[in-house]
C-alpha cells in the first residue's frame, strides 16, 4: 500500500541533540524528523534514557565491543522504531475511541487534506462512526518517518592503538552500517556533498535495491544546493544501480548549521531549475541504474521509481510554504529552527531555549567556529561561547576533544588532530609567536583569533540533550553550542507542538511582526556575504577569485531580476509586493556598490 503522506512538512536534522528524539516525540502524528547519526556516545546514553523511561531492558555496548559504533547506532534506531510503533497504536485507538482528540487531531492537518476531509465525512456520517473510524484510521495514517543524517565529511580513519582499522570502521561508513542494519524502513539523509567511497559502500546492503515489487525498503535522500550537484552525485549512485529518492534542496546561507553558499545562485533560481528540468533528473538516473542492475543480475524497474524534491531553509509563514508547494510543486517543505521552540518536537536545554526566544536579528550570526573550516550560523551569548572565552582569556585555549569526531586534520598528527583542540591550537599558537616580530599588533591578534575562535561542535551540540534530560556530563565543560537559521530571530515565545502546525498551515501567526520576506533575507545574507569575502582578502587576488567573484555578482543580479518577474505574476505575496521588490531593488544597489578588485598589471 502507498503511503500517501499527512504532512507537507518535515523536520530536518539539527545539531547532534535537537533532533535526536524528535520521531518519538511525533511521528505518532504523521510528522517526519531526522536524527543525526554523527555521535554514538549520545545516542547510547539516549538509548539507556529511553529504554529506562519505557521500561525495556538495557545492556551497554561499551567501546570494547569490536564494532561498537555501528552497534550502538542499530540498537537505538530499533528502540525508536519500537516506541513510535507502541506511541502511534495507542493514538490510533485514541482517535477511534475519541471525538474530542480526533478533532484536535485534524485541527493539525492541512486543509487541502483528503484524510481530514474524510475524517469531516465521517464525523458528518455518525450512524457507523464507531466502525468506519476504525476501519479508515487503519487505511490511512502511518507514523512519521524516522529519518537518519549522515554528514558524508564525517568519515575519519580509526585506529586500535597505532594500527589503522579497514575504512567500514571509519565514521560516516560504520553510520551506514548502523542504520542498513536496523529495522527501519526509511531513509538516510546524505549531506555535506559527495563522498565516492562511501557512496560505494552502499552496495554492501540489499535493502537499498529495489525489490521484484520495484519497493525500496531503505531509501536515500540527497541534501543539495543547486542542480548540477544534485545531477552529478544522482548519477553516479544511479551507476551502482542506487536511486536517490528524494533531493532535499536547502537554502545556502538562510538555514541552521553549516552554511554551504552557492556561488551566488538564490533559491527562487534554483527551485526554478529543479522545476524545469525534473524530468531530466529521472530519466538520467533511471537510464543508467537500468543497466547497473542488469549487469548485477538484479530485479529491475520498467518504469522510473518515485522521486520527491522538497525544500528547506529559512521559511516562516504559511503563505511562504504554501508558495513554495504551489510555484514549485515541491513535495514538502522542512521546518527547522522554529520547532527549537517547540518542547514537545525537539530536545533543548530551558537555558538555551531561553536564549533563543529573546534573541534579536543581531544574535544570530554567521560564524567561523566550526572546525570543518566553514561558516557556521550560531547565536551570541551562549555558555559555549562564554567558557571558550574564559579558557582563552586564561592562556588554556582549546577543547580537550573527548570524542574525536571532527579530528580530520592530518597536519600534526596522521590520526588526525581536530582544529578546535587544545593539541592543535597549542602548536599553531607557538607557531605564530615565532613569527610576532614580522606581524603588525593587528595582524597578530587577527591571525590569534582564526586560531583559537574554533569550537568543540562535537560536545557543545550534544550538551543539550543531557542538560534537558539530567543526564550527567562527564569532562571539561563546553557549554552548549547551537546552530540556528537566522530566520529564528522573528520567532519569540516557547508554543505548543499544535500552536506550530497551525502556524505552518492555517497562518494562526506565531510570529514576531516585521519580518522580511525569505527571499528578502537570503538575499541580504548573500549581498553580506560577498561584501564580507571583498574586504577581508588576503594575500595575493588571482584572475580565478576575480572571474568566480564576478560570476557571483551576475549570478545574484540575475537572481534579482528573477524574483522582480515572479513577484509580478504571482498571486502571492500581494499585500507586501511592492516593499518586497523595494528591497531587491535596495540590495541590488548595495550589491553594485561593492568594487570587485582588478588584477594589477606590472
């Protein structure tokens, strides 16, 4: 039976806590979340939380297990597939015993809904209520999905002692295996671009193949920023005879966590091209993954599987997410940030929750901390960022990198070293005092704060989970690092799990009042962006950074001119047409105002 969705949103993976549990807390209501996979010490011990709280038996899988990671990843994807299988049979005899929590229940669902309508029928009918309910519940509503996240970077070497172990013990592989393992049937979440050798490794797994019913038990879905990406790395799983199911196309700068900008390519332009050019993307794939599987000697489909393309990033209102459905008929639309605010959706500490509500636009902050070397969306103010002071001010710079997850760099130390370590930090500190006489006072403390404003990500975005569920934290305190999208800045106040759905679909605003439009923002985010790479150039400039900034540029006019079209012809967004194209026309100005440099002839 295919299962026709309930929603037309999703909540996207955020930090290694914030979504850790979030499946359990609503998948029962239909509503899909994606759990990060990245941290197998976080999810143990919530493995051990909820299977106390649930009253099931508990056995640690200590790291002296010889695949431990992988292990620990299974046994907790299967506790949270058992519990959301226990929590959505007791809703379901809830809705049918129920009238009251049935209509609550459908004041959560869209009203375009085929389900809530025939609920409405149902509830008209009366005469048969108690049987057809049943009957009709059983027929038509399935749990959320209990999506994983891979970041595809994550993928360092192990080691026992000096030894190097076989790459499906490396990170990001032992992820994959953790969940091929499980009995989920869901799907992987693959971000942070191509990674080829794990790619391949998904041929070790026949749940990723279709079946002789052309099923896909376990599906992929690739986070992407713009098309050719997406064609590129679609191919090349389909050359294995793998398809991705859905592309999940995200905002470069107006989203939480690492911020991957395109070169200049807004949304609008980018959903544009998915739209047009869709078909493309399905045929490509399903030609080459055709002639994979026969050369496997594997059951094939006649016809293109299903392929889903969803947007995420940035959206606030209701208009904007039925906009988005509508122009570009994307399948669903994620909802990140704004469920930090939500108790019931996502697991944050009171103290950073706090935080997030009173902050203004000027918190959130695109940031350098992250040790992966690029930008990081994050808040002013957070204990992580008050003890990473302290520790600098006090000559200790540096984490003391308990869990190693980020420990990529191979410059001091072939089993790889993390940039936000104390280790690493010591020796480019040293480094660069060595070289003080040659620098400028400036140049020095510019040089100083590159080093030591990297953060231990690994700790500081799992700390919450523990904080909220008063689990013990072990070692040297990180505080909690939190990666929001800066659109959080228009939402204020902690709101219901059903105050947030309502927003979503029937515009019942939870919102702040003056916020732009989410075009708008990410436009200013990338005129910043580019304003912030031509002043802070260092070194020699080159005829290659001169062609991709000018690239950039065009590519944002011609997003301008883009969007100054769709808003003529589009229905939407008709009360607020002309300040909104006031806007593009004043960041078009301040875009045309930034000199790009020119090569010096000599």
């Amino acid at each position: 039976m295919t299962k026709t969705p309930i929603h037309t949103f999703h909540i996207p993976v955020m930090g290694l806590a914030y979504t850790i549990d979030s499946p359990i807390r609503v998948a029962q209501y239909g509503i899909s979340s994606v759990i990060a996979l990245a941290d197998d010490d976080l999810i143990e011990k919530m493995r051990n939380f909820y299977s106390t709280k649930f009253n099931i038996p508990y056995e640690e899988i200590t790291q002296k297990f010889h695949d431990y990671r992988a292990e620990r990843i299974t046994s907790y994807l299967n506790l949270v597939d058992k519990i959301v299988k226990e929590k959505f049979e007791s809703f379901k005899t809830e809705l049918a015993e129920s009238k009251t929590a049935l209509e609550n229940f459908m004041s959560m669902l869209p009203n375009t809904s085929d389900i809530k309508k025939g609920f409405q029928n149902l509830l008209d009918d009366g005469i048969a209520f108690k049987e057809n309910i049943q009957q009709y519940i059983e027929s038509h509503l399935f749990p959320g999905e209990i999506d994983v996240n891979i970041m595809t970077k994550l993928d360092k070497d192990n080691f026992v002692k000096n030894e190097q172990l076989p790459i499906e013990f490396n990170d990001a592989h032992a992820a994959l295996r953790g969940f091929a393992n499980s009995n989920l049937e869901s799907s992987v979440v693959l971000s942070a671009g191509m990674n080829p050798r794990l790619f391949g490794y998904f041929e070790n797994f026949k749940d990723f193949f279709p079946n002789e019913k052309n099923e896909l038990k376990k599906k992929i879905i690739l986070k992407v920023s713009d098309f050719r990406s997406a064609m590129i790395q679609g191919n090349f799983l389909a050359k294995k005879g793998l398809w991705v199911s859905e592309y999940r196309i995200e905002s470069g700068l107006n989203c939480g966590g690492h911020a991957f900008a395109t070169d200049g390519l807004l949304l609008g332009t980018i959903l544009e091209e998915f739209k047009q050019k869709k078909e493309q993307l399905v045929q490509s794939a399903h030609d080459l993954m055709i002639k994979a599987l026969q050369a496997k000697n594997q059951a094939f489909p006649e016809k293109p599987l299903e392929l889903k393309i969803t947007v995420q990033g940035g959206v606030g209102t209701s208009e904007e997410h039925e906009f988005l459905l509508d122009e570009y008929k994307v399948d669903a639309v994620g909802w990140g940030s704004p469920f930090l605010l939500v108790p019931e959706a996502t697991s944050v500490d009171q103290e950073t929750r706090n935080l997030l509500m009173n902050a203004k636009e000027e918190d959130f902050y695109l940031s350098n901390i992250s040790p992966l070397g690029v930008p990081f969306n994050t808040l002013k103010g957070t204990t992580n960022e008050f003890l990473k002071q302290k520790r600098i001010h006090e000559k200790k710079a540096g984490s003391s990198c308990p869990k190693k997850f980020l420990a990529l760099s191979k410059e001091y130390d072939p089993h790889g070293i993390c940039t936000a370590s104390k280790k690493y930090q010591d020796i480019k500190l040293e480094e660069l005092e060595n070289k003080k006489e040659t620098l400028s006072a400036e140049d020095f403390e510019k040089r100083k704060i590159k080093i030591t404003e990297k953060s231990c990500l690994c700790v500081g975005l799992a700390n919450a989970s523990y904080l909220e569920n008063d689990i013990k934290i072990k070692g040297q305190a990180q505080g909690v690092v939190i990666c929001p999208g800066p659109n959080l800045a228009y939402f204020d106040q902690e709101v219901s799990l059903k105050e947030m759905v309502q927003h979503i679909y029937q515009g019942k605003s939870v919102l702040r009042t003056d916020r732009p439009n989410l075009f708008v923002k990410e436009l200013k985010m990338y005129v910043d962006y580019f304003r912030n790479e031509i002043e802070n150039i260092s070194g020699e400039v080159t005829a290659i950074q001169i062609k991709k900034w000018n690239s950039f540029k065009t590519n944002i006019l011609n997003g301008i001119e883009y969007y100054h079209q769709l808003f003529s012809s589009t229905f939407y967004f008709k009360t607020e047409e002309k300040k909104i194209k006031d806007q593009f026309d004043f960041y078009k100005t301040e875009l045309n105002a930034i000199q790009i440099p020119t090569l010096e002839l000599v």
